[in-house]
C-alpha cells in the first residue's frame, strides 16, 4: 500500500539513536496462499525477549490483520500505530500468529510482493518485508525461515524461496505446494520467493570439498538462450571466490530469478537471488560489450554477498557500507582478474568521478557510514557502494594483500550469522595485522572528496627532489571543518628528458594536513607520477607543465598513471579554453597521436586513452559550470583531433573491422571500443562519408555493440541517415525490452539541438511507461545526466523532468527520488540556470501528497 503523505516534520532516524531490538524472533514460518489480486499471508513467530519491558512491535506496510493468535489463543488486545502492530506481551517467550492480505498486482512501488510480467516476486531491501507481513522488519534480527507456498498450478508452476528445498505436493483443486527452509539465521531484508511460469538454464558447481551445488537460472522459455552468459559468470565467481577469500558456498541449490520490473540491479536474497533481466540476459545479437561485463559484475557481486551481506549482515541500515562497498571492491577486483586490469581500473574510476565526487560537491554529501535519514533508500548510493569500496581497496593498500585477506578471514570468522557495523569490520584489520586505524575510521565519518596539492622540486646541485603534499577536504552539510584524511598515495619519480624510472613506486602516507618527501640521488629533473592505479579516492592538483603530462602519457609505466596524464592534459586544454576563449591543442593532438600510433598498447587502454573526459566532469573542473561554454570546448577539441589525425582514425577503424566475427573475448573487446572511437573521430572531423560509414557498419553489424557505436553517432549527427537508422532499430527490437531502452536512452543522450524536444515527444511514445523502472531511467534519467541538453538555458529540461518525476513519485517513490539528482546540483550551474532549478524543486516540493523519498532529496538540495 502506497503512503503517499509526506509529514510536515518528517521523522528522522539517527546512528546515535541505536537500541538493540527487544524482542528477537529465531523461528518464522510462513505460509503463503498465492494469488495477484489476493495473496493471504500467515506468518506464525517465534518472539524472546532480548531487553526492555516494552510491548511486541511488529512493522508492517499498510495492511491491516485479519486474525491475530498469541501461544495458540485469539487476541484483540493489538492496535495498529503508523502501521505497527503492538501487542502487549508478559513473559519473555511466546509464539505469534498473524494473518493478512495483500494485494501484489496493486503494488506499483515494487517493494514487498508485487507482480512483473506474469511472476510473483519480492524485493525486501530496505524495509520492503513489512509489506509482506508484519514482522520486526530491521537488519539485527535474525531469523530461520520456513515458507510454504500455494498457487494455481498452470498459473504459476514453479515455486522458490530461500534456502533448500523441502517438500511439495500438488492438490485437488488444479493448485499446488511447495515448502522451503534456509537453515541460516537472516534478516527479513533478505527473504524472498517467486511464482511464475518460468524455465531453468541448470548446472552443477562442485565445492572445493566436494558439496554439489544444484544452480538454476530461472527465466521465461523464450529468453533461455541468453542465459548462458550470466550462468557461466555465476560459476567463474563461485570458483574465484574458493581461490581469493577461502568462501564456500553453504546450500544445496543456488537460483537466480529473472524479472522486467525492478528497482535495483539485482537482489543477493539468500539462496534466491532476484534480477533485473538487464543483468542476466545476453547475446551478441541484443547486448553489448558493457551489458555482458556488467552481467558478470552484478552476478559476481550478488554472490559474493553470500558472505559479505548474509553470513555477515549489518547491525542496522547506517552500516549500509560494511556490505556494499566491501563487495563492490571484491567485484572489482573480480572484473579485473577476468580481463584487463588496467582497462577495468579507469572504468571502476571514471564512474567515481561521473557519481560520487559530485555527489560530494552537492547538497546531498554525506560519509559513507551516514548520521540520519528520513528514508533509507536514498543513501543506496555511490557514495556508499563505490566510494565506500575504495576506502575497503585503501585499507588493503595499507596493510597489503595477505594482512588484509587475514583480517577479513578474521571478520568473517568472527561475526559468521550475525549482524556487525562497520567499526567491527576495521577492528577485525587491526586485529589481523596489528596495525593502527583509528585516524583512518575518518573516512567513515566525514563526507568530502580530499583534495591534494602535489608540488614537486627539483635542486639540480644537491641531486635530491622534493614532494610538498598538502590536503584539505571541503566543507560539507553540517561538516564545516574537517580533520586530515590519511591517504596512501603512490608515487613514482620518471626522467623528464629520458623518460626512464628514476625511482621504485613507493606508497606514501599522508596524514598530516601537509608533508615533504625526499627523494636523494636524483640528477636528472625528474617527472612526478602520482596517485599512481588512483591509490587513494581525491583530487590531485600538481605543477606538471603540459609538456611533462605528455611525456607521462607516453613513458609512465603504470597503465592508469599514464591515461590519467593524458586525461589531465585534456582537461587543462579545456578548462584554459573555457577561460580563456582558446586554447591551444596541439600538445592533447600530438599526445594522443603517439598513443595511437604505439604498436604495443592494448587497444582496449589506447581506446579509454584518447577519449576526451565527459562534459560533466569538465564541469566539476569549473568554479561555476556553463553547459554551452563546456560543450563549444569539447566539440572544438573534438574537431581538431578528428581533422588531424583523420589518417591515423582511418587506419585504425579499418583494422578493428577486419578483426573478425563477435567474439566475447578482452582482445575482441578492445577492438570494438576503438572502432567506435576512430568511428566518433571520423565524425567529428566533418568527413563527408562519416555517417555513410556508421549506416554501413549499423547495417553489417554482427553484434550489439558495433550496431549500437554506430547508431550512437548517428544520433548525434545531422544527417538523413539517422532517422533512417533510428527507424531500422526500432522496427528490428521493438519486442525486445531491454534492446528498446537503449533506443530510448541514445535519443536522450543526443548532443543535437532539438533533444529537449525529442525527449518530450519520446515521453508521449506509445512504449514509453513510468511504471517500468528500466524504462523510466532510459529516457528520463538519460536525459537528466545529457548536461549541454538537460541545462538548455530556457529551463526546458528541467520542467520536462520535474514533470515525469512528480508523476513517477504517485506510483514509484524510491525510483523518483534516485533520478532527482540532477536536479539537486543546482548550486554548481550559472545563476540564471540555478534559479530556474531551484523553482522546480520548490514545484516538486509544493506537491500534495509527496512521497518521503522525494521530499527528503528534493529539501536537502534546497536547505544548503
């Protein structure tokens, strides 16, 4: 049930506030009558008291009880409290019973059990079990489930939940049962079942003790052919978690459900873990090379949640990050075992900076391990996924490899079935390795991306450099001034005329507001390389002249170093044009050249290498961003490499197409993405057989991903071409859901004049839907990160998304207020645009009715 009324003085729940629950509930047992109209939910509890004298509080989400039962006698004592059921109980044990209805196909916000594309499901995290039935619905109560299920035989003839499988039986009525256990102790959070009728793409995996674990991938018959993909990754990770972290699967079956409608990416329930089809479905023909990567990640990352998540769960919602960011890093690093690390870390760092560090400049900052909330799904977060994985990668940089895999062996061992913080998981460090982390728990603490200075000089007489470090971390909301961060910063010294090593990498730590470094013996004037595989999360400020970056972005010898240079020196290229009116290009254009030229670089880095940063983060370069300024830079950058190295574009795109059929390898890969980029290049130079080009190779493609580069450039372009090819690709997939939001999103993320209005038209599509999570982000969420379209000066995209997301919030909430970020950076833009952002906020605000999720973002972003 849908609470639409956001208080006037909502309530706000604070980390400082934590008491622990008092009463626990070891035992639950459910049974489930299955239907999407009218689901009847009996749920009989096993409560003991664990502290206080206070009644039984059972949350629940807007139902209310048919029947309530305590030690096997009817009750009428209950009253319901903001939708708790409190129940006056003596004594310190007794077992509960409740019944209700509820009502999945009603269920737009698609938290509880609701009803996608003919399935039953459930999405518990955060606070989505209470919509279920009523139960302590908080992450420090751990429970063991039994469920039983009965649905309509035809209907929905295959049955899962969590755990192993018990029983099932079939019934006179064309219905039939099914009865689950999962013998681990977890919090509701992770429960979850599925009804439908689906079919299993099946395989065995066998422990490193020899256990057979039964694995299923469960989807519509239809899409069993794209499955293999995500079923062999499932297996990839199950061994490369045994090999890494010593962690064993721990239950008979392992199933992954499918299903079109859903908020997240994918749900870790234990034993069950529930999909967006966006993350399991793949073939060459209907998803590119990002989409089978991001398969394996998120399945990789959902598995890896069996430990870091369910074995090991968080004390409450504010620890949030003691899951997510460990196992994000693991799926890092993951990825970069399975392919290129070097290619893997300039992805994993671009996302960083496209997310989180604005997300840090913005209204919205918090720390990883947040102090309050209104409501918990707004602080799923890059700040608390991606940044709170560079602060668990910090921690192994600091420790090293084998002090860290002993700490987390620690913590594992330590807090296996139970629920810890985040304070836990730091002590289980310093327990393993000895080592000292109490400065360090400050990046739990305090918000802020740490920007360095890093200075370097060079005494020619003494033969000895020297590196001023000096780090500060900007102001944030209710953080006004910060204490020095410690920041292991890797450096390497490099000959500024041989280009050669002058000294060994060293990891430097930071933790003073500033320090110097010496380093002796060095005669030639050096190079500084730092922050080298980006060590430490911060924004690094030096005195390296744009000759010395070019040198870097040839000679460094570490792969990230070595783009960063390069995206350094484009980036002050841009910035000085902005500022200046002009710039000169030629250091960016022979840098790039040599890039491009070297025979020995991965095609896959040379194609990251020469990509200009995003109009975005050229933004978050300036004091007070101008869209158009941004984008008249770029585009004029982007010409003058295209013209004068057309030649060399050209070779390049003729190579890569000669490589062959598809193949899903990281050499095919690598090929793929600089085709697409010589392709771009060979568009911005104006060649006049550019778009003939890209229709050709959208015509011959024999996978997603060329067809998609090439429909791409088309759609920014101005030629007949586009409509034609736009036409094509829809006709081609307009069956396919997950192929047609990449035909909404390349529209919304055109850089042509007329997208504003595009984007409006496309909203009045006959397949465009809110109610669809994946279609809402293609189109509305696209458009909203397209900065030159999203800031037309007239305040046209603004209205346009404040105007889905007020009609996204009556049915969605959760998924409204994670596309209202755009929004929320009003503060970075020029003031005529700040003031038409901070209206329709305000509009936002003013909405009868609102949903807290939204209020919460929309009045944070207004309160600074």
């Amino acid at each position: 049930m849908l609470d639409l009324h956001a208080p006037a003085q909502p309530h706000v729940i604070r980390r400082a506030d934590y008491a622990p629950p008092e009463w626990l509930v070891p035992e639950i047992r459910l049974d489930l009558d299955l239907d999407a109209a009218a689901t009847r939910v009996k749920a009989r509890l096993e409560v003991v008291r664990s502290t206080g004298h206070g009644p039984l509080v059972l949350d629940g989400g807007g139902q209310v009880p048919v029947s309530v039962q305590v030690d096997g006698v009817a009750v009428n004592n209950w009253r319901l409290d903001e939708g708790a059921l409190v129940i006056p109980l003596d004594g310190g044990h007794h077992v509960v019973e409740t019944e209700c209805e509820i009502t999945p196909d009603r269920n737009t916000q698609l938290m509880g059990l609701y009803a996608s594309g003919g399935l039953l499901c459930t999405q518990c995290e955060a606070e989505g079990f209470r919509r279920i039935t009523f139960f302590p619905d908080r992450p420090d109560v751990l429970s063991r489930y039994t469920v039983r299920m009965v649905a309509d035989r035809a209907r929905y003839p295959v049955l899962l939940a969590n755990g192993d499988p018990v029983a099932a039986g079939t019934l006179d009525d064309g219905r039939h049962w099914a009865e689950w256990h999962d013998p681990f102790p977890k919090p509701c959070y992770l429960f979850a079942m599925v009804a439908g009728d689906l079919a299993a793409n099946r395989a065995t995996f066998i422990t490193r003790s020899g256990r057979h674990v039964a694995l299923a991938i469960w989807v519509r018959a239809a899409d069993l052919p794209k499955t293999a993909h995500a079923l062999d990754a499932l297996q990839t990770a199950m061994a490369w978690d045994e090999r890494v972290y010593g962690r064993e699967y721990d239950l008979d079956v392992f199933n992954i459900v499918a299903v079109d409608d859903f908020n997240f990416g994918a749900m870790e329930n234990k034993g069950l873990n529930i999909f967006n089809t966006r993350y399991i479905l793949a073939d060459a023909e209907t998803a590119t090379d990002y989409d089978y990567d991001a398969i394996s990640a998120v399945v990789a990352h959902e598995y890896f949640h069996n430990w870091s998540g369910n074995r090991v769960t968080c004390r409450d919602w504010f620890q949030l990050s003691l899951k997510e960011g460990f196992t994000v890093f693991r799926d890092q690093c993951f990825s970069a075992d399975q392919g290129s690390p070097a290619v893997k870390r300039i992805e994993d760092v671009r996302a960083l900076r496209a997310a989180q560090f604005p997300e840090d400049a913005s209204p919205l900052a918090h720390p990883i391990r947040p102090e309050s909330y209104i409501e918990i799904s707004n602080f799923y977060t890059a700040t608390v996924y991606n940044k709170g994985a560079e602060v668990i990668r910090m921690m192994a940089t600091i420790l090293g490899w084998e002090k860290f895999r002993a700490g987390c062996d620690h913590y594992f061992s330590q807090f296996d079935g139970m629920a810890a913080t985040c304070e836990d998981f730091v002590a289980s460090m310093e327990a393993a390795s000895g080592a000292d982390l109490t400065q360090f728990r400050r990046w739990y603490s305090q918000a802020g991306t740490p920007r360095v200075t890093a200075h370097l000089h060079h005494d020619a007489a003494t033969h000895r450099a020297t590196l001023h470090l000096a780090q500060a971390v900007p102001p944030t909301p209710s953080q006004p001034v910060k204490a020095p961060m410690v920041l292991p910063i890797k450096v390497k010294l490099f000959g500024r005329e041989s280009g050669r090593a002058l000294t060994d990498e060293q990891v430097v730590l930071l933790t003073d507001a500033s320090a110097d470094i010496r380093f002796d013996g060095i005669a030639e004037l050096p190079l500084l390389s730092v922050n080298r595989s980006f060590s430490a999360p911060i924004i690094v400020e030096t005195n390296r002249s744009a000759a010395d970056l070019a040198k870097l972005s040839a000679h460094d010898d570490d792969p990230f170093a070595r783009y960063e240079a390069m995206q350094q020196l484009m980036l002050d290229t841009l910035v000085t044009a902005i500022e200046q009116g002009r710039a000169d290009h030629g250091a960016v254009v022979a840098a790039i050249a040599e890039t491009l030229r070297s025979p020995a670089l991965d095609p896959a880095f040379v194609a990251e290498a020469v990509l200009l940063p995003s109009e975005a983060f050229v933004g978050d370069q300036l004091a007070v961003v101008d869209p158009d300024a941004v984008f008249r830079a770029r585009e004029a950058l982007r010409r003058d490499i295209g013209r004068t190295l057309e030649a060399d574009w050209r070779r390049a795109y003729a190579s890569a197409r000669a490589a062959g059929p598809f193949a899903y390898t990281p050499a095919a890969k690598g090929l793929r993405r600089l085709k697409t980029v010589a392709l771009n290049y060979i568009g911005a130079a104006g060649a006049a057989d550019a778009a003939q080009l890209a229709f050709d190779q959208f015509q011959a493609a024999d996978n997603m991903t060329d067809r998609q580069g090439a429909l791409t450039m088309l759609a920014n372009g101005l030629s007949d071409l586009r409509i034609a090819a736009l036409d094509i690709f829809y006709n081609r997939y307009s069956d396919n859901a997950l192929v047609l939001d990449k035909w909404f999103s390349t529209q919304a993320l055109s850089a042509r004049d007329d997208t504003p209005e595009a984007v409006t038209e496309l909203a009045r599509h006959r397949d465009f839907t809110l109610a669809n999570p994946n279609r809402a982000r293609a189109l509305v969420g696209a458009f909203g990160v397209n900065q030159r379209a999203f800031h037309v000066a007239d305040g046209r995209g603004y209205r346009f998304v404040a105007d889905q997301l007020i009609a996204l919030d009556a049915i969605n909430p959760q998924t409204a207020a994670k596309l209202l970020a755009p929004l929320c950076r009003w503060q970075r833009f020029t003031p005529a645009r700040a003031t038409l952002m901070r209206d329709e906020l305000a509009r936002i605000l003013a909405v009868q009715g609102l949903s807290r999720d939204v209020y919460e973002q929309a009045s944070r972003s207004l309160a600074r």
